[in-house]
C-alpha cells in the first residue's frame, strides 16, 4: 500500500513507548543470604494503538509557476485516535515499505509488520533493563 491509496477511514497502527520508570515496584528477596532485587516491568514498554484517517488534503500544483515560490508539496493526512482527538500525521513518521528502520517510524499500514516491530522494540527494551546496553556480552 502508498500513501496515495489511503483512504477515509482507513486504519493506521501506532507504536505508543510508555515510560514506566516511576510506576514500577522493586521486588526484593533474600537468596542464600545474598539481597536479590528486580522490577515489576521493565523501565521502557511499548504498546499498539490504532487511529483512523479522516482527512486528507492532496495539494495538486498545476500550470507554470515562478521559480521562487515556496510551498508544502506533500499533501496532509489526518487522524483521529480513541480519545476523537485529531491531527495530522508527517508523512516521514509512516512506515510504507517494511523496512528494518525500526526506530524511524512510529506509523504503520500493515498490522502484521507492526506487531513484528513492536515485538522487536519490545524485545530490546527488556535486554537493556537486563545488561544494559544490547548486544553480545
């Protein structure tokens, strides 16, 4: 699917990051003698959300124009998520093509490769709050 398919009423996917860093408990215990502690959740979740398009404005420039006009050539998409707010989505934060840029994108067409993003991202928060950093040790 383009962009140029969308259509009213479309449903678009949202990777929404929750920050847990002041809502998780510490969990302690004693093991052998030694103080063990972890977290109820780790300090980064993400979640999937859906908003629905409802408005679109395509800009068609047609004809000779002067060569020093300036203007917004992409057209505009708006959305409107669970709480009937609206606004407008940047056409770079909507990921077209399924690519591996996972962290570019915070919008998706296909369900499916959103759920395998937010997996993904999922995935990396959890081995940060283990190690550190990801990646071998």
């Amino acid at each position: 699917m383009k962009l140029c398919d969308l259509k009213i009423g479309d449903v678009i996917y949202r990777i929404n990051e929750k920050n847990n860093s002041f809502s998780r408990t510490k969990i302690h215990k004693v093991i052998d003698g030694e103080d063990w502690f972890r977290y109820s959740s780790n300090v980064r979740t993400y979640e999937l959300s859906e908003v629905v398009l409802c408005g679109i404005i395509k800009k068609d420039v047609q004809g000779e124009l002067p060569s020093d006009l300036t203007y917004e050539k992409d057209n505009e998409y708006y959305v409107k998520n669970a709480k009937d707010e609206i606004y407008e989505l940047e056409e770079f934060s909507i990921n077209i093509e399924e690519t591996d840029a996972f962290f570019r994108s915070s919008y998706y067409l296909n369900k499916e490769y959103a759920m395998r993003v937010l997996n993904k991202m999922n995935e990396k928060a959890r081995e940060i709050d283990l190690n550190g950093t990801v990646g071998e040790h």
